[in-house]
C-alpha cells in the first residue's frame, strides 16, 4: 500500500522523472524477472513491485503527453480498486447487482448527453475502442443482413463501409477480423484538417452501388487520433439518411467533449447516429480500460450476438431476467468497467468533467498560440485546434535555412525521432510523433490530464528546442 | 482503504452472508444511483463504495461455488491494485516496458508447460476466454486463406469448425462475429461423460469435405463448463493432423490442471495443438480477467492482424520494435493482465498453483464420495469427477416415491431453482445449475477456491438438504 501511493506522490511530482528508461535487453538482464517452481516471501514481492514501479512510465505524470489516455484520477483509482476487490464478472445481475444496475445508469446518461429521446437504446462497456468499433460494425451488418449470423459471409452480397482516411485502423482490423476484409473499407478523402469530405463520401457510396455492392456503414471520426479532426456529423447524417446506411460516430477520443457545453457543438449531429464509440478512459480521465458502445436501437446487440446458453443464463431464476447483460456481449465472462466512471461521476459531477475538458482544450489553445508564429515552429495545419491536438513540427536552426527540398523534408523527418528518444532518456516528458500521408514525422501533442499546467506547456517546448537544436 | 479491507476479511469469514439479495428493482429504489450534475465530496463518495460492496457478492467467500472464477488472493489483489496505479496500454514497449517485458516471460513459460519446444510460439492475453477463442478461430483461418484479410469471407470456400456438443458457446458466437455463421459450426456427439467421440469427429469432417466444404478447425475442450471433462485430445490430435486441420485446445477451465503432476495426464495431447486457450483467472485463482491463447506458430498473429498504423507502431524508435505487441491484438489499447499472474506466480511458485490445484481436486472428489451414495442424490454422470466439477440432482422426500416417468421430471426440473432462489435470499451459499441436453435442472458444483475445507463442501450438503426437504 505505502509503495502504491508513494508512487501515487511521485507521479504529481514535476522534479521526478516520467520514466527511467531502459532498453529492451538491459532491463531483461538488469533483473529476474522468470517464473520458478519455488514460492518467494513478502519481502521479496515487495521488492518485485516497488521494481515494476521503478521501470514504469508515470502516466499521471503532468509532463506525460504520449497517449490520448493520460492522468491518474484518484476517485477513479479508488473505484478500481474497489471494483479489484469485490473480484466479479457481469455477465449477469445475479453475481454482479450492483454493477449491473450502475451500467444501466451509465449508459443510459451517456445516451441521453448523445441526444437520444429518454436515453432510449442499448449498449456496453468493452474493452477498448478498436473492440467498441467492431461491435458496430457487426450489429449493422446483422440489422441489414440477419441471417449472417446463422449463414455467414458467404449468404449476402459483399458489403462496403466507408471511413475516412484519418480514422482509426480499427476500422479495417474489424473488417479484417469480421470476415468482410479490408478491401471493402473505403477510405474517404479529408480536407486539410483531417474532416471527412461529404461529398467524397457520396461519389464513393453511388460507385460502390454501381459495382453491385451494400453500403452498410459509414464509421465518422470525432475526434481524429492525430489531427484531433471532426467529421461534419450532419452532413454525413443525411447522407447516410438517403442511401439508407448505418451511421457510426467513432467518438472515442472526442466524446467528451459532449460533457462540455462550450465544445459539444463539435459533435453536432451525433444525435442522428446509430451508434456511437465514446471512451472515458480518454478525454474523460477515467483510469484504463473504460470505453462505451452505445447503439441507438434496443434489443438488436442481443438478436445480433446471442446463443442462449442455458447453463449461464437460465430463464427460471427468481429475478427479472432483463438486467442479465451477457448474452448480448461477444465476451462472456467481462470486467467490471463502469464503476470508475460512474464513482468518478459522483464526485466531479458533470460540471466537473465539463471543467476539465475546458481546461485541457485551452490548454492545447494556449500552446498553439505560443507555437504558431515561434521561430523553428511550422504547424502541419492551419488554424486553432478543434481538440486537444496540436500538431507541428521543430525545425533546429541548422534545417531552417534550407530550401524546401526533399533533403529538407529527409533531414526533418529525422528530428522528432531523435528529440523522443533524448526525452526518454532524460526522462523529462513524452510526447508522441509520428508521419501521416505525405507528412514527415511531426509532435502530435496531446492533452488530456488536467494536472497539466501552462508551465508545464512552457516545459515542453523548452525542452523541445533543448534537446533538439543541434540537430 | 479500511472500506476495502474490512471487505476482504469479511469476504474470509463464514460467519458473513455471501449475498445479500435484493431483487433489482428493490436495489434501483433503495438507493439514489443517479448521476449528477453536481459534485459530491469525500465522506458521500466513501458511502457510495460502502453501499457497492454492502451489495456485492463475496466471490472471495469459502462458501461461493457459483462460478469458475472464485476466491480472492491477496497477492493477486495487491498487484491488480499497483496495475491500477501504473495506469498504462499493453501496445508498446515505449509506454509499459515492464509489463511488455512480463508477458513475453509468463507466456513463453505457459508454452513451455504446455509442452511446445523451447516454449516457442505467440499469445497474447485477451479480455476473456471467448475472445481467446475468437482469436484461435481467427488465427486458423488466416493459416488456411490469407486472402481471407483483404478480400473476406466472398474470396473463400464455405468453411466448418468442429467442436464438442458440450464445448463452450463461445465458439458459436465467433463463428457468428467471424461471419463464418453458427451452421458452419458442427458439433460432434459425447459420450456419457460429455467427452468428444473422436469417431464422430472423423465421420463429420469427412461429411463436410464431401460436400465439398472445407474443414479448417477443430475445437477440442479441455475441461467442459459444466461436466469438467476432457476430450480425448491424442485422438484428436490424430484426426487433425490426417486432414490437416487447425487444432485448438479450450482449455480456458481446464488449462490449470497443467500446474499439477497428478492432473496433468488428463489434457495428454495438448502438446499438438495449434493454439491453446486457459484462463488463469479461472482454476489458478488470478483476479479477473486473466485469459491467455498461446499459438504454437511464431509470426502468424502479427501477420493476421496487423494493420501497420504508423502513429501508434513507429518504425524509427529507438529500441527493439519486437516488444510492441499492438499490432498482433484486436484491440488497440488494451489492459494489462499479466502483472497479477506474474506475481502471483513469484509468490506461490508453480508448487504453490499444484498444491492449490490439487487441494480444490480432492475437495470435488470428497464431494462425490459424500453424495453418491446417499439418500436423495442421483448423479449425473457415473465416476469420479475429473475436474472439480460434480454434477448431481437433488431429489427431495416427496418425489423419491415416485416412478421415473414425466411427472417426476417436471418436478425435479423446479428444485435446483427454488433451492438456488432460497440460498440467494439466506446469502449462505451459491451454486449453479442448469439443464443440459435432454437432463433436467441439476446443481453444478465446481471448487476453484483454495479457501475452501471440507467444512465447506458438508456446510453445502446440509444447505441443501435443509433449504429443499420440503420440496
């Protein structure tokens, strides 16, 4: 317990180090870390998690910026720990009550902040977004085709969806995994902030149904991994209204936004979506893993994924049966995702989670505005930051008198890449970099913790140029 | 932190009840679960976390037999809790070195006791035994038609996998994601015993490929949900290797005997399998969730489902990119489950899971010696238990007069559950039951809680006994 929240203490800690880096072999030698036959006393346990501990990366850290999941809330730390306690599974109301009930509530709050009537519908916590994602691809395929679950593939006409080019690859990993194949995930073109373009959308939608191909869903980012982009919801609403296809919001990194009230204009039309990814874990600061599918229609997460096994989901209990969440999951046994949140919920109240979504998006304001005229700076897009995500590229002195040549554009590409591996091994900070298109790397930096301060901002880009002017 | 503790030597104490059972709308209108807009502050938060665990149920407790997944380790608890505090992904190498690092050890050392050579292979862990098994079926598809990634399920012949009437409902289930579908899923007889009959097997792949078909898995199941019995894996192993068919092993219940030199005789054959599903978090006592697959082919996962995502699995890192496990998962972000098995492990040695193993073995076979031959009790299946699960009816005074015909039946079917509601409502013990082909309800007794004592199992008897006499 002492080692736990010393760790804890030092994570708040600006003067420690966000990870003591070591390498891959080093630390396989550094330490034993194999499993034997003989058991090993509290001493030495100990001393093995106090040794994890020392090796990892402090994601709490304020200066930790290299995930859209950052911050250690300790509400919601508490509340996993509690829910480690009591140690259970939900699939069903008769060893999970409580649980059970408080994902009812949850995801019925969620579902009246997206805008559905009454919070009407259905949906579950997974694990992970990449897994929420492909539960919507799969209940919109079983809503046009039904029989795919008894027949399979090999029963319908080949199906198409369409993400734009910024999505996220779980996309085309649940195509893969769903037996529709990557080849039908069409990526729509973006403009140059990374927002889906609607009329690409549309030219794709009438050339695959020229092909003899079904349109049967159109996943819409809000809130792209790397840009922090916004798919137009509305536009993209109506055309999924005309050709009749389901639409999907993969509002995994931006469905927070929705908890603010001077944000959630962001995500306009989500309201008219069939069902729609949103993770806490991210934006929200609940601690890992907590993300929601939430689907607009009742009943079709159970037709589409349940087997009626008897011997878990008997029908002659003593309760009602309705709260039984099981059999409409792919999992069978699943953890226990909610209670952070909602524990979390309790104590900020949705004020709280507004106040924090606020301050890191002015956060991310504050450093794009120091940034975009700064000498050595050159954004990757134009114009404020719609998300968290500030995107730009250090320049050292030595590139900045180049020309605007492929040397140039091979020696920048160089540069994020050298300045990461020094912030590790100094261990001030992380941010994360990364190339996109015809983009050499760049920071794509992220905020998402609300310990997180102008200074530490002002950190950052210090060290940025510190670690980066001899390049 | 005293509100959990007091949990945990509560959840040891069998002078505590198990449950304290409320019907679900008594629980939602007992409490004020709603979430707020406002704030709440600390001593309101420490109610809310009283008030979960006042309704829990004590999966830790001696006397909770309900699931595969009971008892409460302390150890496992402590290293679920520093996994909650390290907060972090299991995808880099970059963001959880150690944890990375743990999983590569655990696993290989799982598939050296599974028997491959030098431990060679692959896994993950995966968010429950269904998505392990999700994955093999996903895995030997890809072996058999790569192609099947790009161009899904159109680009290939009609695939069958082939898994035991008594194996577990999950394979269904990703048959139906995999958009192979349920009737592509065939299941082959058992004997008496709920083993796979390996003639069966053979007659059924041979039925497919004269329909011109095409086998591609064959689920064997090491430890059944219900009966606990192994199938016949030699002789699978056999069958598989003649038509060159994937061989996977569930043996998420199963998998643990594999610590024990006395039990372990009884999954012979798993050696040969492709891959091979087990849940520590099931008969090794880890918290939930703890599910590995193991596949014996290094590489093969990584090719199946990589996507490549440049942002997430940069290729210009400073350290060895062979510890980034993302690329391999389904999921994108995904928890860290293997610190408590790996302490776990630390702490008790692989003597210590045996002596767990065998002692949770040899209460199941106490059990059976109590009841099969006393007044009241007809077994399900005739010999000794070959897992901890023991299958039996209890058959009150007033029908053990009565002749085996349809009435009785009937009457029997509504034992276990007015037994099973009456023990929920005492909260002095919980069991399963269920119905199971053309047998009526039976109680499912299993025992994966060292915890438990002889005590124990007689406690259940006369729980029995006393809550059904009047029957």
């Amino acid at each position: 317990m002492d080692i736990l929240l010393q760790y804890v203490v030092k994570s708040f800690d600006r003067s420690t180090k966000v990870i003591d880096f070591h390498y891959p072999n080093e630390l396989l030698q550094e330490y034993n870390w194999e499993l034997t036959d003989q058991p090993q006393n509290l001493e030495e346990i100990l001393m093995h998690c106090q040794t994890t501990l020392k090796y990892a990366i402090k994601t709490g850290h304020p200066r930790y910026f290299n995930q859209l999941s950052t911050g250690l809330d300790m509400v919601g730390l508490a509340a996993d720990w509690l829910t480690s306690t009591a140690n259970t599974n939900m699939f069903t109301y008769e060893i999970a009550p409580v649980f059970v009930l408080l994902e009812y509530v949850t995801l019925k709050k969620m579902r009246e902040i997206i805008g559905w009537p009454g919070g009407a519908g259905d949906g579950i916590f997974s694990p992970g977004g990449a897994i929420s994602n492909m539960y919507a691809m799969l209940i919109a395929r079983f809503k046009m085709f039904p029989e795919v679950k008894e027949k399979g593939m090999a029963a319908v006409p080949r199906l198409i969806a369409f993400t734009s080019e910024h999505s996220h690859f779980s996309l085309k990993k649940g195509a893969a995994a769903l037996g529709i194949g990557t080849d039908s995930v069409i990526l729509i073109k973006c403009d140059e902030r990374g927002k889906m373009i609607p009329s690409d959308l549309e030219r794709r939608i009438i050339e695959a149904k020229q092909k003899g191909f079904v349109p049967f869903l159109v996943s819409a980012t809000a809130g792209t991994t790397v840009y922090g982009a916004f798919d137009p919801l509305l536009a993209v609403a109506d055309i999924c209204k005309k050709y009749k296809i389901w639409m999907h919001v993969d509002a995994a990194w931006g469905g927070g936004l929705l908890m603010s009230r001077k944000h959630k204009w962001k995500l306009s039309g989500v309201e008219r979506a069939n069902s729609v990814t949103w993770n806490p874990h991210k934006m929200m600061g609940v601690p890992l893993q907590c993300s929601a599918l939430l689907v607009r229609e009742e009943g079709l997460m159970q037709s589409c994924n349940q087997m009626h096994a008897s011997y878990l989901f008997q029908q002659d209990k003593h309760y009602d049966l309705s709260y039984d969440t099981g059999d409409k999951a792919l999992q069978c046994g699943r953890h226990v995702d909610v209670f952070k949140l909602w524990l979390m919920w309790r104590a900020k109240g949705a004020t709280g989670f507004e106040a924090h979504i606020d301050k890191c998006l002015e956060l991310a304001e504050y450093l794009y505005n120091i940034i975009k005229n700064r000498e050595g700076y050159e954004m990757v897009f134009d114009g404020k930051p719609q998300h968290t995500n500030v995107c730009f590229w250090y320049v050292p002195p030595s590139l900045r008198v180049l020309e605007d040549n492929e040397e140039r554009m091979s020696r920048l590409s160089k540069v994020a890449p050298v300045i990461k591996a020094r912030m590790m091994e100094y261990g001030t900070t992380m941010v994360s970099y990364q190339p996109l298109g015809d983009k050499v790397n760049f920071f794509r930096m992220v905020i998402s913790n609300p310990a997180a301060t102008h200074q530490d901002i002002d950190f950052l880009i210090e060290e940025i140029e510190r670690l980066g002017q001899d390049l």
